[in-house]
C-alpha cells in the first residue's frame, strides 16, 4: 500500500470512529488535541454526564473547522441533524475578518477573544481562582504588569509579521506549480513571463516592502499600547509563549511546581467566567 492511501485509510478510520462516538450528541469541532482537553475538563467541571450528549471532535487546524461549517464540509461520519458548532484561535484575523468569519457561518463559529485559547488563562479572573491569599494574588499581578509593555511589543512585531505572511501562503498556495506541480509554470527561459508571475504574486498581496509594514507596525503599537492592562494580556500578546514563558512560572514559584499542561487542566473551569467560553456552556446547557 503507498503511503498516501495509508493516509487515507487511516483518515477514513479514525472519522468513522469520531462519527461513533459523536452519534445522537451536539458536536464541537476544535482545531486541535489540546483545545479538546482543556474543553472537555471545563464541560466535565459543569456536569458530570456531560459527555452523553456532547462530543468534542478535534480537525486538525482553524481552517478546517472553519470551512466545516462554513461550506458544510463535515468529516465523514459526523452527524448533520444535531446542533454543530466551532471554536477556532483568533490567530492574526483582525476585527472584520473574524466578524466575517462568524457571519459565514450563520453564528455556529466561536473565535477566541486573543491570539489563542490559552490567553483566556491570562486572564485575571482565571488565574485568580488557583491562588490561595491575596498577597500570591498581588504577586503575581504586579509581576504580569512587569513585563506586559514588552510582551504587548512582541505580539505586535509578530501579529503585523504573521499576517503578512499568512496573505504570501494564501497568494503562493493559488500559485501555478507551488502546490500542484501538475499546473503550469511560466517559461523559466523568458524573462519576461517570469517577471510577469512574479508581479502578479506581488500585486496579489506578497509585498515585502518594508515601508508599509512599518507603518502597520507602528499603528497597531500605538493602538494596542493605550489599552487597559487586562484587555492586552486577552487581545493583544501572544497567549502560548506568555502563558508557558511567564504564567506559568510565576503560579509554580507562588502556589505550587508542576507543569504547564496539569495548569491548563487545573485553569480551565474557570474559564466558564469568560468570552466566548461561557457562551458556548450556554449554547450547550453547561
């Protein structure tokens, strides 16, 4: 058997058995393992039967799960006459490409508040639940507000990055070649077609030029730096680095060593208490 239908076979094989276990349930499609761990504990923290009438079903990436819903592109198997919804990292969409996001599919897409789900743990009134007294609480809050100019910087120069180059994969996927080798090429021998491919890709939105993406860099600085303390830690940092490089070290160092997934576990029922996590518990009856 070649390997791409191995692959194949095992896709097959593993939406069959999703299927099974989401018969007869609401589903909630995420993107990835992690994001089903962290939900299922929240769900299981509101009810304990929670898992005879809701599955979580990972699909493997944002796009995904967004195009599930949006073109009706449901994984083999899945059933399509229960309530199906999504929740999805904001990743580098801005406000109107989330909006429309959610707009394409009739509301069924949930999209995290931050960069990712694990900026919600930043969140004040997460963390807060795990640390024992006031001055651990303090701590903790004084040394966020510490480094938050900086991290708040990071996630800017990344943001700006990230997203230009989200719009080159975008432009180099629909390219001729690049992902189907089977289409053509222009003729490598003509210099001319070969500058007229290489201005297409360049008009379509692969512009590298260092002048506008300073300017994008220094609106979204000027923008994102004015805002409130807590409202930067949720929308504007990169929430897998802060929650892995600064979280989680300061609750080891006030409330108790472990590692960073038994903190995803232990935080996430309290994530019930933020957007969009406590719509989705009381979209499922949670």
């Amino acid at each position: 058997m070649r390997l791409d239908q191995a692959l194949g076979a095992a896709r097959v094989k593993y939406w069959q058995g999703e299927g099974q276990r989401a018969r007869g349930k609401s589903v909630i499609l995420v993107e990835g393992e992690d994001d089903q761990v962290v939900l299922e504990t929240l769900f299981s923290s509101r009810h304990s039967t929670w898992a005879t009438r809701i599955a979580v079903v990972p699909c493997g990436g944002r796009e995904k799960v967004r195009r599930a819903l949006a073109e009706g592109r449901l994984p083999e198997n899945l059933p399509s006459n229960r309530l199906i919804i999504g929740l999805v990292d904001r990743d580098t969409w801005d406000a109107g490409e989330q909006r429309t996001a959610v707009a394409l599919t009739a509301g069924q897409l949930f999209v995290t508040r931050g960069w990712c789900l694990e900026n919600a743990f930043l969140d004040h009134r997460v963390w807060g639940t795990v640390v024992p007294d006031r001055e651990s609480e303090v701590a903790i809050h004084d040394a966020l507000d510490e480094g938050l100019a900086d991290q708040v910087a990071a996630g800017v120069w990344r943001w700006t990055l990230q997203r230009k180059r989200d719009q080159m994969n975008q432009v180099l996927n629909g390219l001729p070649g690049f992902r189907d080798p089977s289409t053509p090429l222009p003729d490598l021998d003509d210099a001319g077609a070969v500058q007229r491919a290489l201005a297409a890709l360049h008009g379509a939105g692969a512009d590298l030029e260092p002048a506008p993406l300073a300017r994008v860099v220094v609106e979204t600085w000027q923008q994102w730096r004015h805002l409130p303390g807590e409202n930067q830690w949720r929308d504007c940092v990169d929430g897998k680095e802060a929650f892995r490089g600064t979280l989680v070290p300061l609750l080891n160092q006030t409330v108790r060593g472990q590692g960073e997934d038994s903190w995803r576990l232990d935080l996430a029922p309290a994530l019930r208490q933020v957007e969009p996590f406590n719509e989705i518990c009381a979209l499922l009856g949670l």
